[in-house]
C-alpha cells in the first residue's frame, strides 16, 4: 500500500473546486460520463492507429447504482490509467496550489475538457469517499486502486481486475442522497448525456409482463452516439429533422422549417436551429436552443452566442471553439463569440432569403408565424434590417402578401397626400375596425393588417426607414384628412350653429374612466355617417410603444383622447340642429346675444388694457376684466344648460353617440343596456 498527499497543504482541493467552479452538484455526473467517453475515444483512436492492437470489445460506458452500499459507478473500457499516470493526473493536479490551479485553468475551459483531473474532482461534491480501479491498455500493465476521502490524503494499492479501463466508485455523501435515486440518475443523463459519441448504458430496458414491469438483458441505452447534427445534411430528409425535433421537443408543433449550421472555418460549429411555431399573441419562450461542446451538454443560456432575436429558436449549437469557464457551466466573452454570432445572423438570413425565392407561396402560408422573428430581428439588428428588408412581408386585410417594394409600387399613385407622403393606412383588427376598413376601400385605398405583438414598434421603425411614409391607423381620423388630396372641404354651419350643436352632443357623453372626448363638425358628405369616433395616431401609438419602453410609461398614464365627429352634411345631423334650433332659439337668443355683448366688452377690455404696462393698470380696471369674464363664463354655462335640457330628452342624440360608442366597443354595462331599450322603443 501507499500514501501519500496530493500536494495541497494550506487549503484542501476540493472545497474549492466546490464553490468556486462547479454551482451545480448535479454537473459532477457530466464531468464523470465525459472522462469515461474519452477514455473509450481514445483507445478507439490508439486501434484506428495501430498502436492498439488488442480486441476493442464491447465499448459501452456504464452507470450502476447500488442503492444498499449507497455508491454510484461509473465504468469504462477505454484506455485505463498506470499508477504513474495516476499519479499525473489525479494526484499532480493540484500540486502547484489552489490558487495556481484556478490562475491556470480558469480562461481556458477547453484545456483541461476531456482531461482525467479536474472532471475527477467533481465526484467530491456528492462523495464522502471515491475509489479508482483503472488497468492501462498497455502491455503488461497491472491494476491500481486509487482511494480518497476528499483529505488530501490518498491511498494507492494493487488490485484485480481482468480487462483494461477504469471503475470509478462514488459513495454518496448523506447529504447528497437524490443521486442514488434512479429517476433522478435517469433524469441527469437524459439531460447532460443524451449524445454523448459513445454508447452509455444505465440498468437495463424493461418489458411488460406477467402483468409488471421486469428487466431484460438487453442494456438500456440513453443516448444516441451520432445525433443528427453531426450528419452531412444532404444524406438527410425532412422526416429525420422533424422526428429530431419532436425528441429534443416533445408534444410540440411541428416546426416551421430548420437551418442546418455546418462550419469548420475560421472556427468549428455544427448544429440545427428550427423555427418554432409561435403564434404572435403568445408570451414568447426563450431558452430552448442547447448548447453542446463535443456532443456534451454545456447549457441553453445562449446568449451571446445566438442573437438575441433568434434566442426565439429552437435546437441545439455545437462548438468545441466557443469560450467556457473551467467548469463548462457558462460562456466567457470573447471575441470569437462575436463572430458566431455573426455567422449564425448571416446563416438564417440567407435560409430565409432562399426559402422565399424557391417557394413563395409555402412562405407566405408561414408568414404569421415567421414575422414575429423577423420583425423582431430588424428591431434589434440594424444588420438584420438590410438583410431581412427583401423577404420581409406585409400583409393586407384581404390577406395577400407583399415585399416592401411591391407594396409601395400598388400605393404610390392612389395613397400619396398633397404634401407629396406616401400613407400606409393599416388595422389592427380587421372586426372592430371593420367601417373604417370600408370606408378606405371605398375611396379605392388598400389597408395592411397589422395584427402582431411586435407591429407597433415596427410601425415606428419602418417610418424611418421608408422615405416620406407615414403609417396611419384607419381609425385615426376620418377618411378624407387620413389622406389629403384638397384642401378639406368646410362645413356650411356658421360658428354658433356649430357651437350649438357640438354643445348639444357633448353634454351628453358619458364618463368613461381616463376617457376624453373632443367633439369636432366637419362635412363628411351625405352618405358619410353621421357620427364617428376617432383616436389621435400619435397618442395611441405612444401608448402603445409604452409598453416596450419602460421610459416611456408616462404615457400610459395619460387618459385616452378621441375625437366624436359630426358630420354636418347628413341628414340626421341636420334634423337635430334644425329641432335644436326650433326647440330653443327663444331660451337661448337672449342668452347669445348677452354674451355678444360681454365678449365685445372683454374684447375691449384687454385692448384698453394691452396698451398700458402692468403697474399702470389700476384696481378699477382689473376688476372689470374679472368680472366681466365671470358673467361671459355665466352667460356660456347659462347656455349649456338650456342645450344640454334638450339635448337630454332627445333620444336620436343619445341614439347616435352610443351607436358611435358601439363600434368602437365601448358601449358597456348600463350605457348598453339603455342603447338596447332606446333602439326597441325607436322602432315602429
């Protein structure tokens, strides 16, 4: 027997590597499976090179769990280890110090993957104890036994073992006893193991029978040693990378379509990225993409490595070249990533690009899946805009589909203002907004439907980046100031048959909670509705975009503003004047005529006044400004009142302001309930 120290004396080895580079005692299984696989690589390539020339035999990597003796192991038949080599890399490895250790090791994660040492020590972090029986593949090598306590004491003696490879026994710590639990070893393997290249073995399969579950003799294999990845895509169909992704996926839609990643140059990157199914009224999920380093799984916090619009994805990436830290669990800035990245961005961007050149129609079947990426790609990527700008679609309410410039070419000539802008009229629901839909189409305009969790802010951006464009909401005025071709034709009212009338439908408007109305009169011809509601573009949209940006919130606590535009040229409109008129000209001409007069005094008033400097303007003189706007202010409420008296008991008010409310959804509870009792009584 020997003894001996690993060479730590001021700081013990593994509670170190504990806290400082594994967070997750769970990765310990990775690190051990991962040595067990190399080690079985490398006689496989020892053979391949005729330095081996034994049997290579049966290869498989095995985990066994004995459950009574609380030991996990993990067993091998691939190159094995001497006692010197022992010695190299189990008891060396820390040799020079902890601190040494961590300096050398820590930005170069690839370094020591796949090496004996630092993967070994992870077992300490679930152990109490851990033995090595390993016999090299070299002639006449004898088998050692390797045991420790997590001291930096060891023992080191002979042993028996008939065939080559190593045996690596963990005795499960007391705290640590889930990992001698099957569901949870089958869990952990599944997750970290699942493509390893060499086979690995976990119990046996079961079958059905006599009524129960029983064991076979055929091993219960947990991974598949050449995923699709690492296949030369042309040996491959559409039926192999839909049944890879419904194993990485299960109980998921079937994917879109998929981009097969395959470089070699300036660095190694395979992998397959599918483009999920994802409906743009759902909260997006993120973290799907798997990263693999040599077929081992690293993690899926992707970031940086993929885009941050294409962490939308789907799949798996594999690179021995990306930057670790020293325990495989998170990536390192580096340069290089940015040039992954950069590939990866370029890589979809030509698939997409292909796949709607070859196949428009079958592009266009999946756009309403496929916009929520893009769209999100050019919002965040200038250079994903240049690239995306010739396949990305726009949509019309009558569902065809146009490039950007197609679009712009069957607008030019009908949708250009007198001010020389091109307006994009959209919707974002073609129900709701269906008579401003109407209403555009009948003036021979198109109107796009943008529907999507991301439209709003892509509005915004397109404005830019189209010249002299202007999207506009159909229902965001009415038709004829949405697109300007004349000057706006002016209503035949004069000033105070306009103000009369507005007064009348404003004291009737209901209150609706952070809800302003402005009331216009405007000439909408004959056949125009009577009344219609309209919402500012600008204030709406800033509301919306409020939503994305956190720093403009301000404006989500402003109230909503709508304008109720009555349109003088229709002939109910002009019935209620005229009944108005009619109703209370005796009542309100006195009352006009008094505020003529006091708006004359006020008039002259300020003017008097404009003349002087403030310290010149006496008491007297302030005083009857004051109290001549107060009886102006008096003589306009005395006003309202007489209006809005009748204006209440008029029914084809109310009639036509909650049949403006309704087709903008928002006539509810009470105020619906009378509009439906009204409507009943109004028919005869």
């Amino acid at each position: 027997m020997q003894k001996g120290n690993i060479g730590v004396t001021t700081e013990n080895i593994f509670p170190v590597i504990k806290k400082f580079l594994y967070s997750d005692h769970e990765i310990f299984l990775r690190e051990m499976v991962s040595n067990a696989v190399d080690a079985t690589q490398k006689i496989k390539t020892l053979a391949d090179k005729g330095i081996f020339k034994g049997e290579l035999g049966d290869l498989t990597v095995r985990v066994t769990l004995d459950e009574k003796n609380n030991t996990l192991t993990i067993s091998d038949r691939g190159i094995g280890m001497t006692e010197e080599e022992i010695d190299k890399y189990i008891n060396q490895i820390a040799f020079s110090g902890v601190n040494d250790f961590l300096n050398k090791y820590k930005d170069n994660a690839n370094a020591i993957i796949g090496h004996f040492g630092l993967g070994f020590y992870s077992s300490f972090m679930v152990s109490n104890k851990v033995e090595i029986i390993t016999k090299s593949y070299k002639d006449g090598a004898k088998a050692v036994k390797w045991s420790c306590d997590g001291s930096p004491e060891y023992e080191i003696d002979d042993a028996e073992k008939a065939d080559r490879g190593s045996d690596i026994i963990l005795h499960i710590d007391d705290d640590c006893k889930e990992f001698l639990e099957k569901a949870r070893i089958q869990s952990l393997l599944n997750k970290y193991c699942k493509f390893m290249p060499v086979p690995v073995a976990f119990g046996k399969k079961t079958e059905w029978k006599d009524g129960k579950q029983v064991e076979t003799e055929e091993d219960n294999i947990i991974n598949s040693v050449e995923p699709l990845w690492t296949k030369t895509p042309s040996t491959l169909k559409d039926e192999d990378y839909k049944k890879f992704y419904n194993e990485l996926y299960p109980m998921q839609d079937e994917p879109l379509f998929w981009i097969h990643l395959n470089v070699d140059y300036p660095f190694n990157l395979t992998g397959i990225l599918y483009f999920p199914r994802i409906k743009s009224n759902i909260e997006l999920q993120r973290n799907k993409i798997q990263l693999y380093c040599n077929q081992v799984f690293v993690t899926d916090q992707v970031e940086g490595i993929v885009p941050e619009f294409l962490t939308l994805l789907h799949g798996v990436i594999d690179s021995p070249d990306i930057p670790l830290n020293v325990s495989r669990s998170y990536l390192q800035s580096d340069r290089d990533v940015k040039k992954i990245s950069t590939y990866i961005t370029k890589k979809v961007a030509d698939r997409l690009n292909s796949i709607f050149k070859e196949n428009r129609k079958d592009y266009e079947s999946k756009w309403d899946d496929l916009k929520l990426f893009i769209n999100y790609g050019m919002l965040s990527q200038e250079d994903f805009y240049d690239r995306a700008k010739d396949f990305a679609l726009l949509k019309d309410v009558e569902g065809k589909y146009f490039t950007f410039d197609e679009y712009k070419q069957l607008i030019k000539d009908n949708q250009t203002d007198k001010d020389g802008q091109l307006i994009y009229l959209y919707a974002n629901n073609k129900e709701e907004e269906y008579s401003y839909i109407e209403a555009a189409k009948d003036k021979g305009y198109s109107v796009l439907l943008l529907d999507g969790q991301l439209d709003v802010p892509v509005v915004s951006m397109l404005e830019q980046k189209f010249e002299k464009s202007r999207f506009m909401r159909v229902d965001s005025d009415i038709i004829d100031r949405l697109i300007v071709k004349d000057d706006v034709k002016k209503t035949e009212l004069d000033s105070d048959q306009a103000d009369n009338l507005s007064a009348a439908f404003r004291s009737q408007m209901p209150k609706i909670n952070k809800v302003e109305f402005n009331i216009e009169v405007q000439a909408l011809g004959e056949n125009g509705m009577p009344v219609m509601i309209t919402q500012s573009e600008y204030m709406r949209r800033m509301k919306d975009i409020s939503r994305f940006q956190s720093g403009m919130s301000f404006y989500a606590q402003m109230p909503d503003s709508y304008s109720l535009v009555l349109n003088s040229d229709h002939k109910l409109i002009k019935n209620i004047l005229d009944d108005e008129t009619s109703k209370c000209s005796d009542a309100l001409n006195p009352v006009i005529s008094e505020i003529k007069g006091q708006q004359a005094r006020l008039a002259a008033l300020h003017q008097n006044q404009s003349k002087k400097k403030p310290e010149e303007i006496t008491q007297e003189e302030k005083d009857d400004l004051a109290n001549t706007e107060k009886a102006l202010n008096e003589q306009r409420e005395k006003k309202n009142q007489i209006i809005s008296e009748y204006a209440k008991d008029n029914k084809i008010v109310h009639q036509l302001i909650d049949l403006a409310l309704l087709q903008n959804g928002m006539l509810k509870g009470s105020s619906l309930d009378a509009f439906i009792k009204r409507s009943v009584s109004l028919i005869k």
